[in-house]
C-alpha cells in the first residue's frame, strides 16, 4: 500500500516533506535525544521552535507588529464561545453573518455569551450564495461581526474580507487560512482550527488585534482569557507542544515553496479544473454554488443519480482517490482541496470523474 491523494475535508492532508522531516526526528529531535515531545515547553529547544514558528507565520501573512499570534487549544469550536466572552461585556449585542454549518454553529455557541444577532443568512437558498454586503445592518455598538470566510460543509467562500465600519470584523478562517494572500489590517480577530491547512488537530491559531485584547470581556478564569494568553506567550500552561513544532514545520516549508502567492497560484489552478469537470460534464456532476461565492478550497458536488454515489466512492478509493464522500448533510461527494494537495491529484480526480461519467452516463 502507499499514499493516497487525500481529499479529506479535516483532519486533512499534511506535506509529505513535513511528514517525513517530523518521522526523521520523531526520536531524536536536535541535539535534545529525546522527541520534541518528551521536553519542557520552557527549555530553550522548544521555546526557539515556538518563536520561529511565530516568526513564520508573521512572514507568510504579513502581520504586523499591531497584532497578536496566539497558539491556543480547543479547536475552532471552543472560541465560538470564547470570543465573545473576551470581546463582548455581559448581554452586549454582537452580529453574525451566516454562511453556512460552521457560521451558524459559531451563533449557537456564541449565544450563551452576548446577545447575538444573524443580520444576514442564505439559509433560505441553502447557502449556495452569498448575502449582497448592502444588506449587512451592522449596528455601530456591536463587539464585533463575525464570519466564516471560508464554509468548509458547504463550499462558499468571501472572495474578500467585508467593510465593517468601526465594528471589528472577526473571522472563522479554519478551512482558507494560508491558502492565498490576505489583507490583514481588514480583520480585527483571524483564527483558525489547525487541522485543514496547518497541522493537527485540537491547535488553534489565533491573530488579534492588540487592541481587542484590552477588551475587559466578561468575568472569566485567566486560563479563558486571550490577553493572559498573549502576555504569556501562548504559555500559560502546557501548550500542544507537538502540533505547534509540526505548525513550525508546515510554514517553513509554504516559505520555501514561494509564500502564498505561489499557494494562491496552485489553489486556484486545482480549483479551476475540478469546477470546470463539473460544469463541463453536461449534467453529470453539479456544484449547487454560485460561481462568485464558489470555495477555493472544499468543493461539494453531487452525481446526476445518486443510486449511483455507492459505486463512485468505491471506484475512486480503488483508484487511489480517498476520503471524497460529502458532508452527512449534503449527502454526494465533497474533494477538498487544501494548500498540501498537489495538482496531480485533482488532475488524476478529473480523469477519474469523466472516465465514471462515460462509463454510467
Ligand atoms: C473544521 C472547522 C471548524 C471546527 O473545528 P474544530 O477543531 O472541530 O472545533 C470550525 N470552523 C470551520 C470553518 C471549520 O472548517
């Protein structure tokens, strides 16, 4: 057996030369011999490791000394709920944009903690567009607005970031994040589950405005608290040392491949011959999505029959192609196609995908 082309939509396909660098040194990392994973979060080795993965990041984005970077814990989930405890007082009004699971999961968990408005949902059409942005009645005393840039579930993405006026503008970007060059002075709050374009799962990266973090937020334990989190170094107790040294790894390798103009070069092209299969396929396959809100990253399509799904997933992972079974929700296939996929393997999908279309048009 070998490798796949892994079309997970999360945890999902990591670098091979990352994989291979971590294997390498998986019992004896530096001149520690021991693994990154058996030493003090405190030494000198990985505090290095902890900097320059920081370091990197700052590189990769363009962030600015304005921001915090924060490597904390719990995955994108628990910040739903923790964001507004930090940036809202008790009962504040803050709005959400729903796009799709992830923004209306991030509504329900933010709930309990600020008085959360939705001013704009496509619930209606089954999220397959975008809400028009002169629709946003963003109020000006709201803690923020938050967004899913990027709806892993449902493949609709923001081409841009939104004008918020005044209103910090916080987004979910678990599923986009480094997979092109964002302009990140338009956000107040970047944050992301590690586990689609970064490295394992349960890490979760965070950039914030300093100024938020002076936010006083809501009587909570220091360890809930972003700004102890920042005056600490992410280190307010033991951080996922393991995930944050392969996160490290992850961003020196995009650095070497060119940064994200070259990522947002090969994403888009991926992106363009997997819709083009659909939309070309004369029926066969359809992406329900608006082409402007269409995701460079998750693309869900269905089959024109969908008797015909159980013999499509069983040829593809035959032929090398996992994990393209979609979302419980949507039923069909979904291929993900995240910064660590290579081109080959949506090309070899493509391939795959009009060969069944001709075999059970
Ligand atoms: C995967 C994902 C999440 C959930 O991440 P967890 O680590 O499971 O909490 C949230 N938002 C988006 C956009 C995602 O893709």
């Amino acid at each position: 057996m070998s490798r796949g082309f892994n079309f997970s939509a999360g945890p999902a396909v990591l670098p091979e030369p990352v994989l291979r660098r971590a294997q390498a040194e998986l019992l004896e990392w530096g001149g520690e011999r021991a693994s990154v994973m058996e030493v003090s979060h405190r030494g000198k080795a990985f505090i290095a490791v902890a900097e320059k993965a920081e370091a990197d990041l700052r590189k990769l984005m363009g962030i600015t000394d304005d921001y915090s970077v924060l490597f904390l814990q719990g995955g994108a989930t628990t910040h739903f709920a923790l964001l507004p405890m930090n940036l809202a007082d008790a009962g504040q009004r803050a709005d959400y944009i729903v796009t799709g699971a992830w923004s209306k999961k991030a509504v329900a968990e933010g709930k309990p903690h600020c008085a959360a408005q939705v001013i704009a949902t496509r619930e209606s059409t089954k999220f397959t567009d975008l809400p028009e942005a002169s629709s946003y009645a963003i109020d000006p005393t709201s803690a923020f607005v938050h967004i899913a840039a990027n709806e892993t579930i449902h493949g609709v993405e923001f081409p841009d970031a939104i004008a918020t006026g005044n209103v910090p503008l916080v987004a979910d970007f678990s599923s986009s994040i480094l997979s092109r060059p964002i302009d990140v002075s338009k956000y107040g709050v970047i944050y992301a589950g590690a586990q689609k374009n970064i490295g394992p799962s349960g890490l979760v990266v965070m950039v914030i405005r300093k100024d938020l973090l002076e936010r006083a937020g809501q009587n909570r334990a220091k360890i809930l608290s972003y700004k102890e989190h920042a005056a600490q170094g992410s280190m307010l107790n033991t951080p996922p040392t393991f995930s944050w040294y392969l996160a490290g790894l992850v961003f020196e390798w995009m650095l070497e491949q060119g940064g994200l103009a070259t990522f947002e070069a090969n994403n888009r092209r991926k992106a363009e011959a997997l819709y083009s299969a659909i939309d070309n396929s004369g029926g066969f396959y359809k992406n329900p999505v608006s082409i402007g809100a269409r995701s460079l990253m998750n693309v869900p399509f269905t089959l024109k029959d969908e008797a015909l799904d159980a013999a499509f997933l069983k040829e593809s992972e035959a032929a090398g192609l996992l994990s393209l079974k979609g979302h419980r929700d949507l039923g069909g296939m979904r291929a993900s196609i995240y910064n660590a996929l290579p081109f080959e393997a949506v090309a070899t999908l493509v391939d795959f995908m009009g060969d069944f279309a001709r075999r059970n048009g």
